[in-house]
C-alpha cells in the first residue's frame, strides 16, 4: 500500500510575515521535514511515529509556535499545549499549559501509551514528564528576542494576539474573535484584534503503508493569553482528530471558535456521514466554522484513502504534503 503525509506551520495572512525570515525558509522547512517523513513511510514507519517524528521537527524550529520559540503569555512564560491521535484505535494523548518540555508532542505520545488519561494539564503534566524520562529545558531555550518584542507590543496595546499579528494601538476588535470571546463572557483582554495575520501552530497527519491514519498538534498559543489557558489544539476533536474510518486532521487557528465547533470531528463525521473526500470535508468544515462563529483559522487532512485535503478561512496557510507516494508540494497561501 502507499502512504501520504501532510504538515501545517499556521493558518493566517502571510503578507506580514515580521516575525519571520520569509517564505523560503518556510518552504524549506518544510520540504526538509516531508523529506524525512517520506523516508520513514517508505521504511514502513507507522502513521503515528511519523506525525510525532514531524511535530518534534517543526517543534524545534523556531520558526514556528510551537517548542521553541512558542509565543509567550500574559506573565512572559511559555505554556504549551500538545496531542495526537490514532486511528486505528482511536487512542489520544495530549498536554495542555505544560512547561520546560522541549517536545510537548513527545510527552502527548508518552500519555497516549501509558493509556490511563488522554489529556494531563500543568504541573501534573510536568510531573508525568519527568518521570517518564522526557527531555527538560530551562525557560531561556525556548525564549527568542523575537517572541518578547511580539509580547511587548502586545501587552504595550493592552490586547491578546495571534502569533505575527501586527498590533496597533486603536485597532478595532477583532470581526469573529471579539465577539466570540465577547459572547462566552470572558472579556479577559479588553481588546482582540482583527484576525487577519498568520498563526504559528504546527500539526502532521499521515496514512501509513498499512493503511491507518494518525494525526498530532502542537502549539504555544496565543500571544498574552492568560495563564492557564487551553486551546483547541490538545483537546481531541478540536485541534486534532484521527479515525481509519474517515480521516486524520490538525487544525489551526483561534482556538476558542475550533472548540465551540468541535471542528476537527466536524470535519470527520463529514467523512463518515457525507461521504466526503478530504479536500471537500475541509471546505464544508471551514465554512460551517465562518457560518457558525466567523472563525479564523484552517486545517490539513489526510482521508481512509490517503487523499490530502486543506481550507482555511484566513488568507494563508503554511502547508506541505506528499499524497500517495507522489511528489513534495507547498504552499503558503
Ligand atoms: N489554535 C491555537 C490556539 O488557539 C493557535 C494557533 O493555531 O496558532 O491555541
């Protein structure tokens, strides 16, 4: 059998990508890492090792949010979050608000395989890691001069922001996220701005020789979001899910409107109940998203038949895929 791999660096516009070195190293990047996932598939590696293997890659970059050079929250410090799922068996694991694990992703396996919990959060979270003999770094290897300008600026308007978000003073709040946040009633920030820039979250979804699906996502979040925060990207049919009967997905964006949606099994049981490819089973979700909370943000996804599939509601997303056996492609936009 082939196999497909699929991997995200955020959704967002890309137009102003100022925290960034630009396009290319994106594409790189991203080509280096489909390089070494494809050897991998080749070599007969599961659907799961592949997409942890590939999320610790992105997780190491600095590039992106998520490991190092996770944006920071309200105190300054990174809280990540992390899971990924099987689909064979439908079995999770996941981290959430954890701190000083160089690959929150790798943690996330480890509670998938210890079985008794799908999500830990916080010390707890960290605790379990050190236990298990997880990789610990200090607070400055995660820290860029970069991510503390970003935090600067953010707090300096008063706002909580999306990674690479141009934050200006005035600026209106947000289209979809003031009034989503507005609405559950946690007006924690003041302001949100508009949601227009690029997010850094990384996720991989992939099908393996043997035909199962397994997807993984890992973020720092949102630039000053209050401590003790968690997004979509750990919660399992939020951020990520992953079913052999209908698709594996990672999403990314404003992680509040993914989980008020359920999106990523939204986007599943739009495999299962539809009949839908994934290329069609992304729009439908993405626009059900914009429908029911003028979401921002997108998703990769890999379906039972190794086809790839993305859509994003924002102007950009930072993606790569091999779909079934075939060529290396990006595409940012
Ligand atoms: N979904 C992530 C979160 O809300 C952010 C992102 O995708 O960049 O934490």
């Amino acid at each position: 059998m082939t196999y497909s791999l699929m991997i995200h660096g955020g959704a967002g516009a890309l137009e102003d990508l100022k925290y960034e070195a630009g396009e290319s190293e994106f594409r790189t990047s991203l080509l280096e890492i489909l390089a070494q996932g494809r050897q991998r598939l080749e070599a007969g590696a599961s659907a799961l090792d592949v997409v942890e293997f590939c999320v610790m890659l992105l997780e190491d970059n600095p590039l992106y949010n998520a490991g190092r050079g996770s944006v920071l929250n309200g105190q300054g410090q990174v809280e990540m979050d992390a899971a990924l799922m099987n689909g064979s068996d439908l079995r999770a694991g996941g981290v959430t608000c954890i701190k000083n694990v160089k690959n929150p992703i790798a943690v996330a396996r480890l509670v998938l395989e210890q079985g008794d919990h799908v999500l830990l959060a916080g010390e707890g979270a960290l605790e379990f890691a050190q236990a298990a003999g997880a990789e610990l770094r200090e607070n400055d290897y995660f820290l860029t001069e970069a991510r503390l300008k970003q935090l600067a600026e953010a707090q300096a308007a008063g706002r909580m922001t999306l990674d690479h978000e141009r934050v200006k003073p005035g600026q209106s709040v947000g289209r979809a996220v003031g009034r989503a946040l507005g609405q559950a009633g946690e007006p924690a920030i003041a302001q949100r701005p508009a949601p227009t820039e690029k997010l850094g979250t990384v996720g991989a979804v992939a099908m393996d020789r043997q035909g199962n699906l397994a997807a993984a996502t890992s973020t720092g979040g949102l630039v000053n979001k209050r401590w003790g925060r968690v997004g979509d990207t750990p919660v399992v049919g939020a951020g990520v899910y992953a079913d052999n009967e209908t698709c594996a997905v990672s999403a990314t964006g404003y992680g509040e409107q993914f989980l008020r949606t359920v999106f990523a099994k939204t986007l599943s049981d739009f495999v299962q109940f539809q009949g839908m490819s994934a290329q069609d089973a992304a729009q439908a979700a993405v626009d059900y998203l914009v429908r029911k909370v003028d979401g921002d943000g997108g998703a990769i996804v890999i379906d039972q038949a190794g086809r790839c599939g993305s859509a994003q509601s924002t102007s950009g997303l930072i993606r790569g895929w091999i779909e079934q056996g075939g060529e290396a492609v990006c595409k940012l936009g």
